[in-house]
C-alpha cells in the first residue's frame, strides 16, 4: 500500500490536518449549541411556570357580563388557572380570559 503524502487529500477532497480542523470545529459549534438550547429549554420553562399577579389582570371574583372562568380555556377546576397566580373562583374573570373552543 502506497504512503500518503501530507499534500494528498483524503475521501472528503480535504488535506487531512484541514479535515481535522474542521471536525474540531464542528465539534465546538456543535457544543455551543447544546448549551444554547438548555439556555433557551430552561427560559421557556420559566416562562411557562410564571403566573401573573391577579391585580396585573384586573381579576375579579364575579363575572364580567356572561364571560367568567369557567368558561375560560385557562381555567383548571376546582379553583386554578393556567395563567393567574392563586384561588380563581370559577365565577370569576381577568383581562386574559379567552373562551373555551
Ligand atoms: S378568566 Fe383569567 S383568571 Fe379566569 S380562568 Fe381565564 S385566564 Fe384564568
């Protein structure tokens, strides 16, 4: 079998020091976007765990007209909300009300 010589390419039409460049290199991005993505996993877990403050949403413990939490999407039975931090009454309603389908 026949040596290589350092100005020969390898299968990948690369001199082989450059193939092993751009392997590293690939191997780094490949990390940083590993760790990009836990950044942006953890940040959208955050968001989904925060609640906002009745008062940020003018909630209120009777409906408004025929619109009240029970009847809302968000609503989690007997007294929660998806959205809403604390006891939601299911006649209760906020600015984030949003009509079940
Ligand atoms: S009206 Fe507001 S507080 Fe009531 S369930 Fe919907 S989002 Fe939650």
């Amino acid at each position: 079998m026949r040596k290589r010589s350092d100005s020969e390419t390898n299968n990948t039409g690369m001199k082989p020091e450059t193939a092993g460049a751009i392997s590293r290199r690939t191997m780094i991005a490949g990390a940083a976007m590993v760790g990009a993505g836990a950044v942006c996993l953890a940040s959208t877990r955050a968001m989904a765990q925060s609640k906002q403050k009745q008062a940020d949403v003018q909630y209120q413990g009777s409906p408004k007209g025929a619109d009240k939490c029970g009847g809302c999407a968000m609503f989690q039975p007997p007294d929660a909300c998806q959205g809403v931090e604390g006891k939601i009454s299911p006649e209760g309603w906020c600015s984030m009300y949003t009509p079940k389908a």
